[in-house]
C-alpha cells in the first residue's frame, strides 16, 4: 500500500462499514506496491501452509528490511517484479493462501498500534482508508469485535504480542561488540523456526539449559510451542530476563 494516499481515521463508536468481494471493481487492487513487514506467526502460518521451509519460505518470499525497526532486522514480504509489484500470492481470484495469510492482510482496513514496552501494554484500533478502496461505500456494518472474530485476528495478536514485547524493549543488547551476533540471534530466532529448532536439538543446549522431557517432546513437534520457546530465549539471550532455567 501507498501510504502516502491513505487517511487514518478514528474508529468511531467501534464501528464501520465495509465490505469485499469478487464484484466489486477494486478487488485485489490493496494486494499490491505493499511494504509489508511479517511477524513470526505470519511466516510460520504462511510457510506450513505452502509446505516448505521457514529457510525457503525467507529466501523466496521475503527481503531482509534493516531500516522499518531501530536495531533489529525484520522480515518484509517480497513483491512480484511486475508493473504493479502485486504479492505474490494474489491471483484474480483473490489470495491463494487466504485461510493463513498475514496479520495484516487479515485485520486490513483496520489497523492496529500496540505499546509493549516494559509494563505499559496498550492496543489502539484505527481504520486505514484508501483512495481506490470501494468497500467503504458497501452497507456491511461491522463493530470492531465482530469483524476481529470473523477476521480470526485475536489469534494473531496474542502470537504477536510477545514478540511485540521484545522488538519494543528498551532494554541495553550489551557490549557492542556482541550486538551484531545478539541481532543474528534474533533474525534466526524470529523467523526461522526450523533453523531454531536445529539450533537446540542438535548441539549442547539441554545440557546447558534445564527443559523437561514434556516440553522437549513438545518443542521437536510443535511449531507453537517451539515459537513461545524462542521468543523466551531471545528475552533470556538478548536482555538477559530469566525466561529459561540455567542447569
């Protein structure tokens, strides 16, 4: 999206009308020129889904975007090399992976700020309006939390929000000369979780770092559990936070 033809407003009362669909004239039009920055939970829905790696799922689909944060490197969403740099997974049917498709895409046109720094955690609702955008002259009425179920978007935030914890700490990396590795450490951590599971199970980590067998067999096979795990390790490896018991 082109911010610079899009109105943020208020949500007014929690409500606002809208609607898409295959009729109407501008679908698929917001699926193209994005800036999109993914969040772990998007890559893992989006590469299970596709049936690859979370490696092959970042070198294909993805650009390594070192200025949208102050000292982390996110994960931006890669377009098409087209007139329209439209995402690659848009077709004239809509999105081809739509049931896992980003938070984003899912919450759009609402948008969401959050505040996850130290104690203070806020979350603020806004409507992003843009130009070409014909769904706001649709009847539909929707109240934000309707259209937050019907979207399966609290889902995604509470995935998010521990992650949303950790890139807004203002919490000291350390000496400088160990940031660069402490960054490398996040990337990996972040978003590629099959790269993170390596990371554990095949070198001294559990004899290092006391995880009962329960939650080991949880971490070889589930990709949830193995995603809350990494964002503890990166408060423990990253701020030092006691998230993980030291043997």
């Amino acid at each position: 999206m082109d911010s610079s033809i899009n109105v943020v407003e208020p949500l007014v009362g929690n409500t606002f009308r809208f609607n898409c669909h295959k009729n109407i004239s501008c679908f698929t039009e917001c699926c193209a020129g994005l800036r999109l920055i993914l969040t772990p939970y998007d890559v893992l829905r989006m590469k299970n889904r596709l049936g690859i790696s979370s490696g092959e799922f970042l070198d294909r689909y993805t650009d390594m975007d070192l200025k949208a944060h102050g000292r982390f490197p996110m994960a931006r969403l890669k377009m098409r090399d087209d007139e329209g740099k439209t995402c690659p997974f848009v077709t004239t049917e809509g999105c081809r992976i739509y049931e896992d498709r980003p938070g984003a895409c899912r919450l759009y046109p609402v948008g969401r700020a959050s505040q996850m720094t130290g104690e203070e955690k806020k979350t603020g609702f806004f409507l992003v309006s843009e130009s070409h955008c014909l769904g706001f002259q649709e009847e539909r009425l929707w109240h934000l939390d309707e259209w937050l179920n019907h979207e399966g978007v609290k889902e995604y935030n509470s995935m998010n929000d521990s992650w949303l914890e950790i890139i807004g700490a203002k919490t000291s990396l350390g000496p400088e000369e160990g940031i660069q590795k402490k960054v490398r450490m996040f990337y990996m951590a972040s978003y590629n979780l099959d790269r993170f599971r390596e990371f554990i199970f095949q070198g001294r980590f559990f004899d290092l770092f006391d995880v009962s067998p329960e939650l080991k067999e949880k971490l070889e096979n589930d990709d949830v559990t193995l995603m809350h795990f990494a964002f503890d390790w990166l408060k423990f490896s990253l701020f030092g936070d006691k998230t993980i018991q030291v043997r």
